[in-house]
C-alpha cells in the first residue's frame, strides 16, 4: 500500500499538482507532512522549465525532449 501511496503522490507532483491538494488527497491534515514526506519527488526548476518550453516548442524529431 505504501507503495502505491508514494507512486500516486510522484504521479501528482510531476503533473503539477499542488502539496496542498495532495495532501487533501491522501488524507494528511497537515500539508507541512505532505512535504517533508514527499519533497524529494518533486521536479526541479529545471524540470518545470525543460516541460514548459517543450509543450510550447515540441520536441525535437527524434522525439527526445529539448535540453
């Protein structure tokens, strides 16, 4: 179960979701917990940057994302 918990969390975060709303989700009562728990799934900065110039620009040809 545990398991399952964290991928749903990292599923969440990549997309965009914010820690408030997930820890809604799992049913934390606290979104500071959410946080320290899983903080370490979150994407950098530059993930976010590399995504959002990609869903503007595309990708190149090959199919691999710019960087």
């Amino acid at each position: 179960m545990h398991a399952l918990r964290h991928f749903y969390a990292s599923v969440l975060l990549d997309a965009g979701e914010s820690v408030k709303a997930l820890s809604e989700y799992l049913g934390h009562a606290d979104p500071g917990f959410t946080l320290r728990t899983y903080t370490h799934l979150m994407p950098t900065s530059e993930d976010r940057t590399r995504r959002a110039v990609d869903k503007v620009l595309g990708s190149t040809p090959d199919g691999l994302a710019t960087a």
